[in-house]
C-alpha cells in the first residue's frame, strides 16, 4: 500500500526502534509490541479503507479513539522482522465510531499483539484525559525485569529513586520515574486496568516479572526512557557484580538536579 510521507516517516521510525529493542537483546522471539496513532496524518483514501477481516469487537469500549487508526505490530511477529520489512510485521487497524471494535484495513490479515487491551486501553486513557499521546511501546529489558523481581523495589517510588539515582540523565529523562504493575497474566484486562491506573503519574511501567512499557508521542522518546532506565539498571548490575551495593546519587545531590533541570 502506499502511504503518505508522514505514514511513510512513521512506519520508518517504527522500524527503527524495532531494531534497537532487538539489538538490546529485550526481543526475544515475538517478545515485545509496539502501537502507533497515526489518525491526524491519514488522508480520506486511508480513513474509508474497507476493513479486510470481520469487526473484531474490544471487551472494553474505547471512546476516545473513535474512527482512529493506528500501526501495531502483529501477534507472534518477531522485532528484527519488523525492524526489516515493518508492514509484513504489523497490521494497520481502524477503531469503529463509537469505539466498540476494531478492523483490520491493511492489505494482509495480520493480527494485532496480545497485549492490544493494554495498548488500546493506554492510548484511549490518555486522549481521554486531552494529552495528545500517539505511542505505545512494550518491551523485555532485562536488568530492569530482573530487578522487577526483587519485592524490596516494588513499594511505590522506591525502584524508581533507586535508578534515579544511578546517574544524572535517568532524572533528567524520565523525570517521573516508574510505576511498577503487579505481575498480572499476559494480554489480560485486569493487566491493561493496572498499567492504565499509573499514567496519570507515570510514562513509564513496569510490568513484574515481565517487561516494561513507555508512552509518549514520539517513538524515538519513548525507546529512549526505556534505555535511559535500562542504563542505570546496567549500573546497579555492574556494580552488584563488582561486588558492592552502589551508594546512588545522595538526595541532596538529586534535588540538587531536580531544581537546575526544573524536573
Ligand atoms: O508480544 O511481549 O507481552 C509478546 C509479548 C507479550
Ligand atoms: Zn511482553
């Protein structure tokens, strides 16, 4: 199909941060996911595309991202496969008026991720409440699930300070931390329910035992909060492997941050 030079831009930064979640080695297999909201650059032509498999109706109604399309990578799709030939590995969905359901519209039947309730769900949240977010990204970074498994770092705030004080960029870049969502089967709604409930706080979550998301409106971003967090948690491992508990940045050297950098 061919796409407009915005879609065309889109579809390439997709492809991009595909490669790199490969590269980091947080893709295993099909692990991992990526949504895109590309509604405000589809023309007429793409908008009244005809859906190509029958409505597939959501479990929960997302009347925010009504009439809207996006690019999702596709159930079982491998990354480095997106990363090189990204429309063979995602599907182009369009959400019903009334945002009930959605359609397929792509040239192949190419299933949406498993984790769609949460994508879905993430997006429709954040439009809802007039922030004009337009991704969703999904990934396995190892260091920070391994740490999701330690119960010391799961109590509010307390895995985010920690890497927060790993090294000045990770408050810089993610400024307000992480949310942490307890483990919660895969694909589920009881799962996209926990991560929605942190977005009025967070950017980023971390799914126990499983992964971490970003939101934001540009891709490029979101890829980079992940690998910003996942840096300081590459810090804490260097330094557990060394031998010694990393001391972090004090507080006062952090709030020392926080008001120069007007986090
Ligand atoms: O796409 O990462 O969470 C496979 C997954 C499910
Ligand atoms: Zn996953």
């Amino acid at each position: 199909m061919k796409y407009n030079k915005d879609i065309e831009r889109v579809i390439a930064q997709i492809a991009e941060v595909a490669g790199y979640l490969w590269q980091r080695g947080w893709a295993e297999r099909n692990g991992g996911n990526i949504s895109y909201n590309i509604t405000e650059w589809a023309d007429r032509r793409l908008l009244k595309l005809k859906p190509i498999a029958p409505e597939t109706p959501l479990e929960r109604p997302v009347e925010h991202l009504s009439g809207n399309l996006f690019v999702v990578t596709g159930t079982g799709r491998r990354m480095r496969y997106v990363a090189s030939a990204p429309m063979e590995n995602a599907s182009l969905i369009r959400i019903s008026d009334g945002g009930s359901s959605y359609a397929i519209v792509a040239e192949k039947a190419i299933a949406p991720t498993s984790e769609l309730p949460s994508h879905l769900l993430m997006h429709n949240y954040l439009r809802g409440r007039g922030i004009p977010n337009r991704v969703v990204v999904h990934t396995h970074p190892t260091e920070l699930i391994a740490m999701s498994h330690n119960p010391e770092f799961l109590p509010k705030d307390v895995l985010g300070r920690l890497l927060w004080s790993m090294i000045p960029e990770t408050r810089a870049f993610c400024p307000k931390g992480v949310g942490i969502a307890p483990y919660t089967l895969p694909g589920s709604l009881a799962l996209a329910d926990a991560t929605v409930g942190l977005l009025d706080d967070y950017q980023v979550v971390i799914w126990e035992k499983h992964g971490a998301l970003a939101v934001g409106e540009d891709i490029i971003e979101a890829f980079d909060m992940i690998d910003t967090l996942s840096k300081s948690a590459q810090i804490y491992l260097a330094a557990r492997s060394m031998g010694f508990t990393p001391t972090g940045m004090t507080d006062t050297q952090m709030n020392e941050l926080k008001e120069a950098f007007d986090l």
